[in-house]
C-alpha cells in the first residue's frame, strides 16, 4: 500500500459554491429522493443504508452483472423459504427498446425492513468501544481491588471450563453463522444488522477468551486452557455444541437466523448466561464475571433480538405472505425446539457444581421457557408442544 | 494495550477456532481452487477489544472535520468543476465497498484455515464502516453544496446510469462467480492491493487541491484499514500457491482481474483526477505519473514481482499495455471526452475545459492539443442551448463508439477494437483482453481444464440496447435525471446555474433523433457489412474520429 505524500495545495479561491448561495430547479432538494421512509422523516440511519443494495426489480436496469456458474447473480430471493409481498413478481426483463423501467420502489416488501437498532458505522463502532471499555474497566478494578482472591476453588473451575466453553458458541454463530449471513440477505438492511450481529458475537467470544488471560495472571492454578477440553468432550456441553454446529449448517439464511436468534439464543444463551452464571457467580464470591456475561447478554435482548423480532414480525404480517410464511416459521419453531430443548436439558449438571448452588435448574428451565413463550406470542406464531418434551 | 500484551492477546484469541465434530459449517460456494489444510498465522493479529476503541478514535476525527468543514464554510472555496463528479463517484463507491463486505463468507470454506477467518471477518466490518461512512459524506455534500441535484437521487441513478454499470463490475467482481477468483484475486490481490491507492490516495490529494479538505479525511481514514485487507488477501494468496494445481487458475483470474480493473478504474478516477480538477500547476503530477509511481513501481515491481518465485505467473505484456493505453493511446483522455459527449445520459455538470486546461494538457501529455483539443473547443461552443443539439448529435467528427461487451466501456481505442460472435451474438469488445475475458476465461472450461464454479458474464450489458430506438427526452425521463420543475435536466455541459436559459431541459432533446444501440445495428448487418464496418471502425481516432477515406 502506498501512504500519501503530501501534495502542495494551490491557495483557495473563493468560488461561492455553499447551499443555498443562488436559486435554480433543485436548490433546494436536498433529501434523498429514491426511498420512502419508514417513519414520516428520513432518518440518517435510512440514509446511509436503504437502496445501497440495488435491486434489479426497481432501479437496477441493466441487471446483475456477474453470475455464479449457474447464471444467478446478486441477492437472490430464493435463498429463503420466506417470501415479502411482490417477491414473486418477475424481475423485469430487457430487450431492445424495452426502457429501463420496474416496478415503483419498493418493488417488494423485503425492502421495508428497517433495524430499529439503526445501526451503521458510527452506531456500531461507538456502541462496541463503549463495552470494551467498560468490560476492561471492570476487570480492571477487579484486579486492583483482588477481587479475584476470594474465589473459591470450584468456582475457579467453573470459570475455566464453563463458562470458558461459552467463548467458542458465540465464535461459531459469529463467523459461520451471522457472517456468513451478510452475503445472503435480500437488502442492505438485513445484511448490515446481520454483519453487526456477528461481530457482537465476535467480540463477545473475545471479551471471555481475554478474560480468561487475565484469570489465568491472577488466580493462581488458573488453568486458562480448560476450556477446550470442556468444549471437545464434556457431555454436559455435546448438546449445545452439536446444536450450535447445527445451527451453522442451516442453508436458508433466514432459518440460519431465526433459529440462532429466537430459538437458540433464549432457551440455551439465556439460560446458561442469565439463569446459571450471573445468579451463580454472585453467591461464589464472583461479581466480575456477571459483567461480562453480561454485556453480551445486553447485546442479545436489547440489540439483537430486537432487530431479529422486527424482521421476522414483518414477514409474518406480511399483505401477501403472512400465512405461507407462519407456515414455515411454525416449522422451524417446531424443529428447533425440539433440536434445542435436550441440549438446554444436558446442561443440568452444571447448576450442582457450584458450592453456592444457583436456583434449581428446573425454575431457571421454567424462566427462559416463559420468557421465549413470550418472544414467540409477540411475532403471533405457535408455541410448539416441542418445548415441554 | 502494550505490543506485549496485544501478542498475547492475539495469542489467547486463537484458541477460539475450533473444528466441528457433528455438522459442517453450510457450504454455498463453490471453487475450482484447492487448498490444503496447514497451521496459519492470522495475518491481522487484530483483536477487537483495541480494534473498537481504535475504530471509534478515527470516527472521532473524521466527524470532527465534517462538522469543521461546515462551520468553516468550506463549500465557499470548493471548485464545482471537481464537486459535480462526486456525483458520480460517490454515487458508485458505497456498494463496491459493502460489496467487500459481502465477500468475505466466500472465503470461509473455501480457505480451511480457521485463523484466516478471524481477519475476514474484522475485514466485513471495516467494509460496513467505508460503505456507510462515504454514503454520509455524500449526504452532507447534498445538504451543503450549491447544486444537490444528483447527489439527492444518487442511488437511483447509478443503478440505471451506464457509469454505474461500469462502475458496478468493481462490486459484482468480488461477490460472484467462483470464491477465490471474486473474493480473493479480483478483490483483494488487485482492487485493494493495486487500485485503492488511486482511489483512496490519489483521489483525496485532487480533491484538496480543489478546496474540499473533508473528503481527504474520509478517504484516508477509509485507506488505514485497507493495508490489513492487503495482509488477508497476501496471506490467501501464498497458501494458493502452495497447490501447483492452482497455477494456471491464478494466472487466468490475474490476467481477468488485473484488465478489468485497469479498464475500469483508470477510466473513471482517472478522468476525476485529470478533467475534473482546477488545479493546474504544472508541478502537480498527472495521473499517468501518479499511475507509474503507485501501480505500476509500488504495485507491479515490488508486491508482484517478487511473487514470481512463488510460481506465479504474471500478466507482464498486460501491465505493460495498460501502460501504453494509459501513456500512448490517451486512454484516460478518450474516457473523459466520451463522458462528455454523453453528458446528457448522466447525472451531473461537466465544466468545459479553458486555454489553462489546454496548456496543462499538452505539458502533460505533448500532442494532446492536437488529438483532443479542437473537440473540447467544440464542446464549449455547444455547452449552452442556442437552437443547436448537445455535442452527441452535432457534427463534430466524433464517431459514436460501440460497447465493449465485457468491461462495458466503449471501444474508445478504436484501433483495438474486437468483434466476436459469442453465445450466438455479435459483440464488440475494446481489448483483445476484453474478449478473452468474455470468450475463454468466463467459462466452464479453461484451456481444456473443467471450471465448473467459474461465474458468467450476465445481464443487459449494453446500456444504449434498452433505449434502442428511444427519443432522447424520453430516454432521460425514463433514468428520472430530471429536475424538481419536470423539465430541467440535472446534467448539463457547463456549470451555469444562475441563467435560466442557459440550462437544457427536456424539450431540447425533444428536438433530436432517436438513440441508436450500435450493438442492434451491428447485428443487423450483413457479414460483409460487418467486416467493413470493422474495418473502418478500427481505422478511426485518435478522439473518436471518423476513419479517413482512403
Ligand atoms: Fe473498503
Ligand atoms: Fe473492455
């Protein structure tokens, strides 16, 4: 890569060319004219995000470009089961004197979506640099205030292998999940919500991972290496891991989503951050683990899936495909359930390794069993008779 | 964090891939690469409780200057000769750069190298970051500038303007067709490797020369992540390399990628840098010189060469033409005053060019006059209505140009042009490299080799086709280039705004014949019409003049 040398710049002229210095058609335009808001004003999330992506069914007149060997090109609708209202609708074809036109924006209801995160550049990484800080700064002063010494021995081993093993789900999902999503989804909106999602995962594999580093300094017989045998052969942890290989399997983008992010996330994420480390670490003697599991339990309920919600609630009310689309999120609720239910059930043991015994298992089962009921009532789909096998 | 903790750090963080044991990760796309599975070193060694803090630091500063630039009343002193291609340019740049973004999942199962991954996925979200950060900066220009028209209906119109089309490949490239040749060679080891130092580098200096200082700020900003991007991209590169099966693959997508690029890139930046700036000092480089120093010294002798020992077959002879397009046969000037014949199919002003630019031109580039200089004087008599047409359909001795089928930039070289009937149509390419890129690379099988995951060349590439037959009025009003009162265009062919009648509007072009997709016509001819068209046509130019008669 080359760096910039520094040029001599000619001294400046004035040249009057500021808003609003002379009246003409269009002086005063100045919004972005090819999308309409969600809301009554465009919001500058909207503005750096919406029509990115083109679409060869409104404005993209010459079409995709470059196609995959089997000729598809760009964002294929068909990359999900679900459909948004218009999907079905031929992409408009070309010929000679055939004109550029499409349909009228939005072609097709994918493009309503909107992630009520708002997130883009400045959102993300300010939201980001604020947690890390705020997670080093935690461990910071629990470091100065040796916080860590009045561990007891089984908790250390808790903290090593559990919670260590937590590192390598948030990893998986990040990269070969969420990641892998952002090439997949049908507009710039879900993608970039998708992208965010993977690097909150990312970053909250890391935070636990760095945590780690910093036990491994301060607790003597800290063995910050546990964790991988914990994640390769612990049964208590096949469950979720198989689950978790699972869930990166998933072809359909929105499935791979959906499943992560209102099937898997409450019924075992939460679970095991809510209802097993941050109820347990506290009665330990532990009050700086809760923070980090913690942020990365912020991210999830108040971050991902509240962007999760919105675009799933968008389709299953959809004006042309609500009731094909609740077809099939039924299904997946059905099937991941009943994937996901005996690897929330195998981590049992865990809750009796503690010697300040967290609440009983089965009312943490009972907790994240409600609160899912909840997620899925919302989004107005089934609660699948899965859950209580 | 200190260099020793962030070494440890990064150490710590690998122990964060792991190998699945029940259910492989989902595998959506295919390459005719092969890797083998080694340890590896993640390049980046980037971790994300610095990279964040980092990130939102250079945030700081750019925001910091966008709000100075404003306070400052920096719009007061900024050259709209180098503003209106903004238009264009930052109409373009946002989704090549979300595109990068998209790209990077293509590597994952295809590069088996779990450290790798770690630093594709820092990369996607360094390419939400450029994506979104130039689609702001243009949203201020718009709310700042004298003239937001353009910038206001900017993403509209760069899908269904041809320079966006153009501009479109630098996006596409890296998202489709077989994984290591879009995500690997075309994006990372040429766009970003070679051409983001005069997209991100060159660029900016034009731009301060011209009076805006913010978009240096953006764009560097955007530059300091990139020399990671460089790393992933090295990193994939050498373990491709390693396999000996992948060498001819290599040599085909270095010869694809480094054409096309050349086609595209050089054809858009450099008429940014070369006509769309005031600055005229005869100290300040051209793009041909900024061209030899950064791709051709900084790119071609000292990242490519060396790889040759590596078994990496490099495209000597197309580097070396992309030279001589650049230097002998005006490439760049050819682009420009074909952008300028078609102002009125665009979405921004292109001021004429003046007795300073011409001097300019000709220390540069000595004959430039003589080639260029009469159809630019031309070009400023025509610029403002006075019962004549715009310069596309007076007589100036332009030949309109035919696409080129592959890179979708005319056939402006008129000398190099090719004809080829491919999948059963007549089409003309700009380059014999063009046409191999069409007729042999983009296919299912390379030099007797199966190439089953190699992409396709799709879509309505020639742009004039769609409009075959169109009024000019209607052509424009179909592209939505119109102005708030209905009728004013937003292109115009100068940079008058205060005069009502001096701005074109739609009953001008009313007036003109209809537009003609040389590429029907083409196929309409006889073969023995063909072979004389060719013939003449390639005996056309320099500046699109008609071939002389014998
Ligand atoms: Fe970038
Ligand atoms: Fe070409």
């Amino acid at each position: 890569m080359t760096t910039a040398t520094e040029r001599s710049v000619p001294k400046p002229v004035f040249t009057d060319a500021e808003a609003g210095a002379k009246e003409f058609p269009d002086s005063s335009a100045r919004r972005f004219n090819y999308y309409v808001p969600q809301k009554r004003k465009q919001t500058h999330y909207e503005d750096v995000t919406v029509e990115v992506q083109p679409d060869p069914r409104h404005y993209l007149a010459q079409g995709w470009l470059y196609g995959f060997a089997d000729g598809r090109g760009g964002y294929p609708l068909e990359w999900t089961a679900l459909k948004a209202w218009g999907s079905n609708r031929p992409v408009p074809s070309r010929s000679p004197g055939s004109g550029g036109q499409g349909y009228e924006w939005p072609a097709h209801g994918w493009h309503e979506f909107r992630d009520p995160n708002e997130e883009w550049e400045l959102s993300l990484y300010r939201y980001n640099a604020n947690v890390v800080r705020q997670v080093n700064a935690n461990v910071d002063a629990a470091k100065q205030a040796k916080a860590f010494e009045q561990w007891n021995p089984n908790w250390v081993r808790f903290v090593q292998q559990h919670v260590g093993a937590w590192m390598h789900v948030d990893h998986g999902l990040g990269l070969y999940l969420f990641a892998n999503a952002n090439r997949r989804g049908p507009t710039n909106m879900h993608n970039t919500a998708m992208a965010v999602n993977s690097m909150h995962l990312i970053r909250a594999a890391q935070d636990l991972a760095l945590y780690q580093l910093t036990l491994d300094e301060e607790i003597e017989g800290f063995f910050g290496a546990a964790h991988l045998e914990t994640w390769n052969s612990d049964p208590s942890w096949q469950g979720v891991r198989e689950v978790a290989e699972r869930l990166t399997a998933i072809d359909d983008w929105a499935e791979a989503v959906f499943a992560a992010n209102i099937v898997f996330q409450p019924l075992v994420g939460e679970l095991f951050r809510s209802q097993l480390v941050m109820q347990a670490a506290p009665r330990n003697g532990d009050f700086v683990t809760p923070t980090i599991v913690g942020a990365e339990e912020f991210d999830f309920s108040e971050r991902d899936l509240r962007y999760t919600a919105a675009m799933f609630d968008l389709l299953a009310n959809d004006r042309e495909f609500a009731e094909h689309n609740n077809r099939i999120l039924n299904g997946w609720l059905a099937n991941w359930v009943g994937l996901t239910m005996p690897a929330a059930r195998a981590l049992q043991p865990l809750w009796s390794q503690p010697d300040s015994k967290p609440i009983r298992f089965e009312d943490a089962l009972d907790r994240v069993k409600s609160r899912f009921a909840g997620i899925v009532e919302d989004l107005g789909l089934e609660l699948p008779k899965e859950l209580d096998r | 964090m200190s260099r020793q903790s962030v070494a440890r750090a990064h150490q710590k963080i690998q122990e964060l891939s792991w190998e699945p044991m029940y259910h492989q990760p989902v595998s959506q796309y295919g390459t005719d690469y092969t890797f083998r599975k080694a340890q590896k070193k993640d390049p980046l060694k980037q971790v994300l409780r610095s990279y964040f803090p980092m990130q939102e630091e250079k945030d700081h500063r750019v925001y910091g200057a966008s709000d100075g630039a404003i306070r400052g009343n920096m719009f007061r002193q900024v050259q709209e000769r180098w503003l209106e291609w903004q238009k264009l340019f930052l109409s373009i740049i946002p989704l090549p750069e979300i595109s990068a973004a998209r790209a990077m999942p293509l590597l994952f199962r295809n590069v088996p190298n779990p450290e790798l991954h770690n630093g594709q996925a820092i990369q996607m979200i360094d390419e939400v970051r450029h994506s979104t950060i130039q689609q702001n900066l243009k949203r201020l220009y718009m709310n700042n500038y004298i003239d937001p028209a353009g910038f206001n209906s900017s993403l509209r119109n760069f899908q269904n303007d041809y320079c966006g089309t153009i501009g479109r490949q630098f996006a596409e490239g890296f998202i489709t067709g077989d994984a290591i040749t879009a995500a690997s060679i075309y994006l990372t080891i040429v766009a970003e490797t070679a051409f983001t130092n005069t997209l991100f580098v060159a660029m900016p200096a034009e731009a301060a020369a011209n009076g805006d200082y913010l978009l240096p700020t953006v764009f560097h900003s955007v530059q300091s992540d990139e020399s990671r991007h460089i790393s992933n991209g090295y990193a994939t590169l050498l373990m491709a390399l390693a396999d000996e099966g992948n060498h001819q693959l290599l040599e085909r997508d270095l010869r694809y990628a480094w054409w096309n690029n050349h086609r595209v890139v050089d054809a858009a930046i450099g008429t940014f840098i070369e006509y769309g700036t005031k600055d005229r000092r005869k100290d300040r480089e051209s793009y041909a010189e900024m061209w030899r120093r950064w791709i051709y010294d900084d790119y071609y002798r000292s990242y490519l060469v060396p790889l040759e020992k590596y078994g990496l077959v490099i495209p000597h002879d197309l580097i070396e033409e992309a030279w001589n397009q650049i230097w002998n046969k005006g490439y760049v000037h050819e682009v420009a005053q074909f952008f300028a014949t078609g102002w009125l199919a665009n979405y921004w002003r292109i001021d004429p060019m003046t007795d300073k630019d011409f001097e300019w031109f000709e220390y540069k580039y000595p004959g430039w006059y003589d080639r260029y200089g009469k159809w630019w004087e031309n070009y400023n008599r025509l610029s403002t209505p006075n019962g004549h047409h715009p310069i596309v359909a007076e007589d100036v001795d332009y030949q309109y140009p035919h696409r080129c089928w592959t890179c979708m930039v005319p056939c402006l070289v008129r000398e190099d042009m090719v004809m080829a009937q491919v999948d059963g149509q007549w089409r003309t390419y700009c380059h014999e490299a063009c046409r191999w890129t069409d007729a042999e690379a983009f296919r299912p099988t390379f030099q007797g080799r199966n190439t089953p995951n190699m992409g396709q060349l799709i879509g309505a590439r020639e742009w004039e086709t769609l409009y075959h037959g169109w009024n000019w009025a209607d052509v424009v009003k179909d592209m939505g280039f119109v102005r708030d009162d209905g009728r004013t265009m937003v292109a115009q062919p100068h940079l008058h705004l205060d005069d009502p009648k001096k701005m074109w509007t739609l009953d001008h072009l009313r007036r003109m014949g209809p537009l003609q997709s040389p590429n029907v016509l083409l196929n309409q001819m006889t073969d023995e019409e063909r072979a004389a068209f060719h013939a003449s046509y390639v005996r056309g130019g320099p500046a699109g003049r008609f071939a002389r008669s014998e």
